[in-house]
C-alpha cells in the first residue's frame, strides 16, 4: 500500500465519515480515513446499546474532567465513540438540527457562509427524513431519519399540560419552528442505529478510492514551513507515516482535534513549551472555549404499572422485549435515549426556547459508581440550557499521545446558567405534578420536595448534574485572537489544514451535537471539492 494520499481525514466520526464519504465520491480523489478505533462494536447497530457502551473501553474512550469546585469536585464521565461512525455510533440517537438562531449568532460572530439559510442545504443534503415534511427537510439524503412510535399515556398527558401552559405540541422541531413538546426524531432506521458510519461507509466499501485503516492512533501532524505535510501514526506501537499530497482534515472530535493540534505544535506557547514541544504556529484558542450541555435529572415514581422500562426490562418481560427485538426489530431495545424532548422558554418574554427538557421513562439508579436500571418504576427528566456561557478548556498534559488531555469545564460558573437551570428544575415540577400527569406519576424521588429553595436547588445541581455529552469549541471558528478556524474550516497560519468537528462550533447549538457534527463533516467536504 502506498503511503501518500491526497486527502487524510483523523478520525472516522459524525463529521468524518460524512466527509470520507463526500471526497471519495470524486474518483480522481485518493482518500484515506484514519480511525483510532475499531471498525465495529457488535452490540453498535442495537439502539439500547447506548446504556451498554456508555463506559465500554472497547468502544469508548471514557474520559473523566477534572475535578472542579463548581460540580462540587466530581470527576464528570465524558464517553465518546472510539470506533467507526464515532461517537454516533455510541450515542443516545436523538436527531435535532437545532435553532436557526444559533447558526444566525455563528455567522454575525462574522463567519460567512454559516448562517441558518446557508446551512441548510447541508442538513438537507444529510437528511432521509422518514415521515411527511415540508420542503424545509431532507428526503434523498443517507442519514434516514424516523419519528419515535413509542406511546405511553405519560407522554399524552403531557402534552396536554402543555397545551393548558401554552406550551404547543411540535409535529417537526427540526423545521420552521423548535418551539414546543415533540416525540423525537432518531437515528434509528427499521430497528436499527444509523450511524455515520452507516449512513455514509458502509454503502461505499467498493470504492478504492478510499482507504480505510482502524486501531491506528493519530500522533500528530508533521508541519514544515507552516504547512501540513502528513501525519506520524502510532499502530501496533509502531509508527509509521502518511503523506498528503493535498490536505489534512482533522476529525477527532471535541477532546482529541485540540490535543492533536497541540501535539503537533500548533497552540498557546507557554503550554507547548512546558512541556517541550516545538511551536510550529502560536494559536492560543488551541484547547479554549469549551462548552457542553450540562443538568440535572429530575426523578418521579410511576404509579400506574406497565408503564415503565424499569418493569419491561425484567424477568419475562425483558425474555420479550429481547426476543422482539431479534425477530422484528421492535420493542424498547429499538429505542432512542428519550423518547419525548421538550424545547421551551423558561420566560415567555424570551424570543426562542432556552431549556431542552428529556423524557425518559425509567428510573437509573447509582451502584458503585456504575449506573443501572433501577427495580421501582420511575419516570426521569433532564434538563439543559441551550446555549451555556460557561466555558472550560482542554489541553495535553504531556507529549505523549496516549496520555489523556485535561478537560476543565468550568461549568455552572456564569449566573444565566445557574438561574435557567434553577427554572428549569421548577419548570419541570409545574409539569410533572400537574392532574393530567399526576394520574399516572406519584411523587418526586430526585431531589425530593425538601429540596426547595433556589440555593438548595442550586447546589443539588452543581451535586448531581451530568453532561449531555455534546462537548464543542475547542478549535473555534472565527477571526478573533481566540479562533483557530476560519470560515472555511483552515487553520489559521497552516497551509492545507483544516479542523471540521465539533470542535469548531464556536457556541453550542440548541439541540444534540450529532445531525450539527455531520453537517460540518458536508460542508467541508464542499468547501474542498470547489476549491474554497
Ligand atoms: C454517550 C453519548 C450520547 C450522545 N447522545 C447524542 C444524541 O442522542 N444525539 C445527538 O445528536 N448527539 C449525541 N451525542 C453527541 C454526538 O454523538 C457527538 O457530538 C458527535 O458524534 C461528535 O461528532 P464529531 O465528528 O465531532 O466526533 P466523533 O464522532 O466523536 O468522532 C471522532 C473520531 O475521531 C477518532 N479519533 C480521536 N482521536 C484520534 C486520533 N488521535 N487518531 C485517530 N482517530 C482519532 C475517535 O475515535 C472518533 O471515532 C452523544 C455523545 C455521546 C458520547
């Protein structure tokens, strides 16, 4: 095999494989992929695989954040996908595109090209929307996309305290409007996830125009005379070199494009040379603005039975749901993550919702630090604000590649996080102790009622709140001295480097990360194929 590519993309997640997918499509484009991780994971295409990966070293690269005053000096679990299709092939399967606002706030920060009209296009190019739509969706796209068919009288009676509140109920939150309470659209088709690596691999395995190679750790990028030339890879614990004739495209997520960058020489100064690393180019937003969707999880018992996975998940009830599942592709072990989501404004005076809310029909409880399904019925909410102030950084803490990076999110420290997340939780017991609610839930069982005043609802979230696993931002898109993209994704000062993930949101959208993530992945691999 030849050690010189046009193109090499790192990393084979939501936005790299969309990307692998789009540059080989051009025959004349020799493309390899390299992935740290395995190819597959034989439980991945199982949509409950997401509480079973959700800390599996084989798949997962299970970080763990600092420990930080401001979540009361817990380290917070950060998984991510280390494997093929990434972290969508781990993840929760939620499919939200997010608020047209927050791509508005991206391009008046003054990146052209990345307002809501303009990224739309992409969303569509991705999107095989399964049900009727208007033209704002996709439908030819690879990524098929169906609605939750899953009912509960939960669900129903929710959504009609909603509609006593105000509150619509929203038939299609990724279209004109986000507004409103919504059985959630999944990456899950037929029964089964649908991964980046689903969706845009596994139909192209006889191009060979794409070389895909897995297990093969990204060291960093060799850079002479500020440009990219290849990258070192660590296999085997032996490294080897890839040349790139045209470009590299960093696709490592969130955690790892940063300290990629940082390994090769390419951020703050003062961290690189600690730790005697030489600077090929100063950048210091390398690591910066670290932001995630963090919040607490609001726990109710359910008193009518039947209605809780914590039921279908036992004895003969789960030799059902198991066999359901192998036979037609059906049951709870098809579902997402949450079946029900809430977009809603915590003050009506606001222009679009800040809160997302969860709805999950069990109940998890803690057992030696390992989360399981707990044996009362329950029902749990989360809780996040959409678009966080507080941001975090993460840089390496040595040269060696396989050491894991410092992630400091610094959550919870700017007061609009904690006042929305303090309406959140009391939004959510309007909700949840409503009649038409209370006829099949019983009482709070997290934080409990005790729990009451701000500061004591305050500190039950800096005690308990969880990441909703969308950590963004850390090489930034923009023009100011803390960006480390530009506008078309190439690292500011390096010839034929680009950064496209997570990593280059400069603010974090209004949703979950993933439907964003493979956007980015198409419209980088537009903005090459024209030459921009
Ligand atoms: C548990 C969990 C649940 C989630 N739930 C949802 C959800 O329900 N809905 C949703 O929309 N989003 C969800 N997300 C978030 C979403 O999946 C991610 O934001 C998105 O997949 C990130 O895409 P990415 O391209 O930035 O990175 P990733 O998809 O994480 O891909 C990065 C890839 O790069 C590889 N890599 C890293 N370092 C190197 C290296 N040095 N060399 C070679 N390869 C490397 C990794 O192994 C990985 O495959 C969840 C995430 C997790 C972890």
């Amino acid at each position: 095999m030849s050690n010189e590519f046009d193109y090499i993309i790192v990393g084979g997640g939501s936005a790299g494989c969309a990307l692998a997918n789009r540059l080989s499509s051009i025959k004349n484009n020799n493309v390899l992929l390299l992935e740290a991780g395995n190819s597959y994971h034989p439980l991945a295409r199982m949509p409950v695989s997401f509480a079973m990966l959700i800390d599996n070293p084989k798949a997962n690269w299970r970080y763990r954040s600092e420990p930080e005053a401001g979540t009361s000096n817990r380290q917070i679990p950060v998984p991510r996908g280390k494997l093929l299709g990434g972290s969508s092939s781990i993840n929760g399967l939620v499919y939200v595109r997010g608020q047209k606002l927050d791509y508005d706030i991206w391009a008046q920060m003054g990146n052209r090209g990345w307002s809501s009209e303009e990224v739309l296009p992409y969303f569509k190019k991705l999107e095989n929307y399964q049900h009727d739509c208007d033209h704002i969706r996709g439908k030819k796209g690879p990524v098929k996309i169906s609605q939750v068919n899953d009912r509960n009288p939960i669900y129903q009676a929710l959504f009609k305290t909603g509609k006593r509140l105000g509150i619509p109920f929203n038939n299609d939150y990724n279209s004109e409007e986000q507004e409103g309470f919504a059985y959630t659209q999944t990456t899950i088709f037929n029964g089964e996830r649908m991964s980046a690596k689903v969706a845009y691999l596994d139909p192209i395995k006889s191009r060979t125009n794409l070389t895909v190679i897995t297990n093969s750790l990204v060291s960093k990028v060799i850079i002479k005379n500020k440009s990219a030339e290849a990258v070192e890879v660590l296999k085997n614990n032996k490294k080897q070199l890839f040349y790139a004739n045209k470009e590299v495209i960093i696709c490592s997520g969130a955690i790892n494009s940063p300290q990629i960058l940082e390994l090769s020489g390419i951020g703050n100064p003062n961290i690189l040379k600690k730790l005697g690393i030489q600077l090929n180019h100063p950048l210091n937003g390398v690591g910066e603005n670290l932001r995630d969707h963090i919040g607490p999880r609001i726990v109710y018992r359910i008193n009518e039975p039947g209605l809780s996975y914590n039921e279908r998940a036992r004895g003969f009830n789960l030799i059902k749901q198991v066999t359901n599942y192998f036979f037609k592709r059906d049951g709870f072990l098809t579902l997402p993550s949450a079946p029900v989501l809430g977009f809603l404004k915590t003050k009506p005076e606001l222009a679009s919702p800040d809160i997302q809310l969860h709805f999950i029909p069990y109940r998890v409880v803690l057992e030696n630090g390992k989360r399981k399904l707990g044996k009362d019925p329950g029902i749990t909410c989360t809780i996040n604000q959409n678009r966080p102030d507080s941001q975090g950084s993460i840089h390496i803490k040595s040269n060696d590649p396989q050491e894991y990076p410092e992630i400091k999110f610094n959550f919870l420290s700017k007061s609009t996080d904690c006042e929305t997340l303090i309406s959140g939780v009391k939004l959510i017991r309007k909700l949840m102790n409503s009649p038409e609610v209370q006829k099949y839930c019983g009482e709070e069982v997290q934080p409990g009622t005790q729990t009451s005043s701000d500061e004591e609802i305050l500190k039950f979230i800096r005690d308990k709140a969880e990441t909703l696993y969308h950590p963004s931002g850390t090489c930034k898109m923009g023009n100011d001295k803390m960006s480390v993209v530009d506008n078309k994704l190439k690292v500011h000062g390096i010839k034929n480097l680009r950064v496209a993930d997570a990593s280059i949101m400069p603010t974090l959208i209004s949703g979950n990360t993933n439907g964003p993530c493979m956007m980015i992945g198409e419209r980088c691999a537009d903005f090459i194929l024209q030459n921009n």
